[in-house]
C-alpha cells in the first residue's frame, strides 16, 4: 500500500508520478476545510457575543440616522445617492453597494436600523436559521455604514462589517480556514494599530508620554478618564509601553502555538478592559474581546460557561459541517479577504503607493467592509479644543446649544456611554483640526441649526429654540478644556477648567 486510500497501488514510478501532485492540494484543502472540533463551544459563544453588538450598533444608529443622512439631516443620503447615481449611471451600486437604492426615504433608513437590532435578538436567541440571519445582518449594516458616509467611516464600523461576515460562514461547524481568517483579523487589527503609532513619527509614541494626554484628549472621555489622568508619570509611561509591546509583539504570537495563543489572548484582554475603564470607545474593545475567544478554545471558554449550558450545548444536535458549496465559498472569501488586506497593507507597510494594478483591488476593502487596514490612535492629540456653539435673534444675546455626551459644563462629570456611539458629538472633536476632510459636513451642521431642523436638533441634549422661530445669528467659540487636578475638583467641585482662545474658525487649527 503506498497510503493513498483508494488509488491502486503500482509498480511503475511514471504513475506515482501522477498521483502525488493531483492528491495533495485536494488534501490540504480538505484540512482546511475540516472541522475545527476544539471551537464548537467558542463559535457558539461568539455568535452570541455578536448578536450583542449587532443590537448595540443597530439601536444606537435606530436614534441618530434620521439627523445624519435622512431627508432632513445634516448630509441627506438621497442627495449622494443622486449624485452617484448621475455620474456613474447603472454601474453606481458597485461603488456604493447599499440596499437604499431600492428606497433611501426617512422611513426605510430607520426601518433598516430597527430591523437590524431585531434579528439581533433573534440570533442571540437562536430563533429562525441562522446564515440567513447572519447574511441579513451583514447587508443591513453594510446599507447604513453607506449611508451615514463621513459619521459611519470608523475602525469599528470596519470591523463589525468584517466580523459579520466571517460569522455568516459560522452557521455550520467551525473550521480551520475561519479559525485561521478570524486570527488574521484580529492580527491585523491590533498590529496595523502599533505599527501606525511608531510609522506616524509622532513623539509622544517614541517617547512613551502619550499617555499622559490621551485620557484628557480623546474624543468622549467618562470619569475612569479623569481618574486615570491623575496616575503618576512612571505609570503612563508603563501604560504607553504595555500598549506597543501589546499592539507589536503579541499579535505574532497568536499564529504560534497553543501557549502563546494564550497569552496573546490573555494580554489582549487586559488592555481592552484596562481601555473600558479608561475610554469610551463604543464597541470596538467589545467585539475585540470576541475576537480574543478564537485564541482560545472549547477546553478554557468551557471553564466560564456555566455547567447548565454546558450540558445544554452537549445534547443538543451536533451543527453539520459545511458541504461543498459552502467549503468553496468559504475559500474564495479566504482568497479574497487575504488579497483585499495584503493590497491595504502594501502602502501602510512599505510607504510606498499601492502598484496600479491593484488599486482597484484595495478599493473592495471600503466598499464592501472586507479586508479594511486599521490605525487607532496613531498620532496623539496633546491639548483639547471644545466648541460651543450659540444662536441669537439680535446678536446681543445668546443661548448656547448642549450636546448630549461631549464635554461642555465644567461640573458636568462626563458619562460612560459604551457601546453607544453618538456619531455626532464624536465628529465634533475633528472639527478644531480645520481639516475639510473630516469636517467638510460641518457648515451643513450649522444650516440645519439656522432652519432649526427637528431631525438634526434631535441629536443635541438642548435646543434653546425649541418650538421657536430659528435664530438669526449663529456663533461658535473655541475653548482649551483641560482635566482639573484632585484639589482643584476638590475645591470647585469641577471636571473641567476651559481656556477661551475665541471665535471659530478664527483661531489656530487644533494639531494634529
């Protein structure tokens, strides 16, 4: 027997030849779709996971999407649709792939959204099947990271469309192909995320002090922010390094074996709860966390899953593995994910400019939410600028609009939110930058303010004109926020000690 199963065996070696070369690839392929048995319980435990943030993100965008791209928001996704549509005719859903084509009313964005959050609960609930869910999910979230354009373009929106995808592929059985797709997802977002940081140049990365401006800086800081910003200098600097040894070293250790998977996990896990304590980052350290559950496996999940659902999961009906239609599309999504990413990483990598070739390749990654590249945080803001913003009938006098969640009274201790994200108090922190490339959407912001547009007003904590004409007059003053140390809050009783630097835009761009 030459231990190729069912193949005769013979003599002559000018058919052995033969066999050996058809045999192999066939062979690995079949390894790598086959079943990945020690993760049954953590992929179960991961779609769970996700129908949690699924819902989060759905539910949080249900209450914003009108303001941002309805028909009375601040960039109505109808007009974009209109524009495409007209310059690049019929061929316009491929750059923009969005099921708003069908109908971009006020009625079906929000539809979307609240549908969205209710298969969420029927996959966490495991009620209906669950690939057409999955799928469902993916293009309705895919839909509204269109249509929010400017307010959706985000890490996390990137990888919540790219965990969704992968999970669709989950309804049957894990294999070692998804296994490896998911470590090469979460490798790429924790590595991309280090290498910007020291790529960037900025020194406050070299130098290990960005955290002594980070939990001042950051776009919606809550109290475990303030509190962190009082640690001693040697701990910041502690801090800083522990990240780049996190976001550079570890993420190779995740393609080692089983040990270092471990302690990849177990590293990564603290830093993400360390940044909850410390941050409001939404639900990115959340979906982070799940993506940790694929560094490990059924042998350690199983220790923190209760018996009772232990024994449930057991008896159930074993999940089939996935046939050959779905091993062939889980491989041709493998090969593309691989080759969207790789043309994402070139130019991050290399500093050079993407081969021509390739550019429209690279380009599927933004378009369809596979393959993105990732860059958290990698130049650190050193002071913060606040603006607020005024309307008025005569000029004279002035009543101030309130934002739900960013800074602005200085007693006003700054709320944990996680993991809602209200897109437009976070778009707000650009603005100082002056940079029209995030913040181009900005003089739209204030027009719907001067028409007093409910949609929009929506959004804020406080419209001064609520149910009244619009104001005449519209101001926006700039101010440098900064954290009050322990005895200033403890005389004042404040969070926050502002600096007015005047009236915006005229005043120096906030960098970087």
């Amino acid at each position: 027997m030459t231990g190729l199963g069912a193949v005769p065996t013979s003599p002559e070696p000018e058919i052995r030849a033969e066999v050996g070369p058809t045999k192999r690839p066939s062979k690995i392929l079949r390894w790598l779709s086959g079943g990945a048995t020690d993760y049954d319980l953590t992929a179960w435990l991961f779609l769970k996971g996700l129908a949690l943030v699924y819902f989060a993100a759905f539910l949080s965008l249900a209450g914003q999407i009108d303001g941002l791209a309805g028909s009375g928001g601040i960039l109505p996704f109808r007009d974009l649709l209109q524009r495409v549509l007209a310059e690049e005719g019929r061929v316009a859903w491929v750059d923009l792939p969005t099921l708003f084509w069908f109908d971009s009313s006020d009625v079906a964005l929000q539809g979307a959204a609240i549908a969205g959050a209710v298969l969420s609960i029927l996959l966490l609930l495991g009620w209906g099947r669950r690939r057409p869910i999955l799928i469902l999910l993916f293009v309705l979230y895919l839909s509204l990271y269109q249509a929010g354009q400017v307010f959706m373009n985000f890490q996390w929106d990137y990888l919540l469309l790219e965990s969704g995808f992968l999970a669709i592929f989950l309804a049957n059985a894990p294999t070692r192909l998804l296994v490896f797709l998911f470590h090469w997802l979460l490798f790429r977002l924790r590595f991309l995320s280090g290498f910007s940081k020291l790529a960037s140049g900025d020194p406050s990365w070299r130098h290990l002090t960005t955290l002594r401006y980070y939990f001042e800086t950051q776009p919606l800081p809550h109290v475990g922010s303030w509190y962190a910003h009082q640690l001693p200098d040697w701990l910041l600097r502690a801090g800083t390094g522990y990240t780049l040894f996190v976001e550079l070293v570890v993420p190779f250790f995740i393609f080692l074996p089983r040990p270092f998977r471990i302690f990849a996990a177990v590293t990564t896990i603290v830093m993400q709860l360390l940044i909850l304590a410390t941050s409001n980052h939404n639900f990115i350290n959340l979906l982070t966390l799940l993506l940790c559950l694929f560094l490990l496996d059924d042998r350690i999940v199983g220790r923190f899953v209760p018996r009772r659902v232990r024994e449930w999961r057991a008896g159930m009906a074993a999940v089939p593995p996935p046939g050959t239609g779905v091993a062939v599309a889980t491989a041709a999504s493998a090969a593309l994910i691989l080759a969207v990413s790789l043309a994402m990483m070139f130019p991050m990598l290399t500093g050079r400019p993407l081969p021509h070739a390739l550019e429209g390749l690279a380009s599927i990654g933004p378009r369809f939410g596979i393959g993105n590249s990732y860059h958290v945080f990698p130049n650190m803001q050193t002071e913060r600028q606040e603006l607020q913003i005024a309307g008025s009938y005569d000029g004279l006098h002035w009543e101030r609009y309130v934002f739900r969640y960013k800074p602005g009274a200085l007693d006003q201790a700054p709320a944990f939110i996680v993991p809602h994200q209200p897109r437009l108090d976070w778009m707000m922190w650009f603005v100082p930058t002056q940079q029209m490339s995030v913040a181009y959407w900005f003089p739209d912001f204030l027009q719907a303010l001067a028409q007093n547009r409910p949609a929009v007003t929506h959004l804020l904590a406080y419209n001064p004109f609520e149910g009244k004409a619009p104001p005449r007059y519209l101001q926006v003053l700039a101010y440098r926020y900064r954290f009050t140390t322990a005895p200033e809050r403890s005389r004042s009783g404040n969070w926050w000690k502002a600096e007015y630097l005047g009236e915006f835009p005229y005043v120096a761009p906030r960098r970087p």
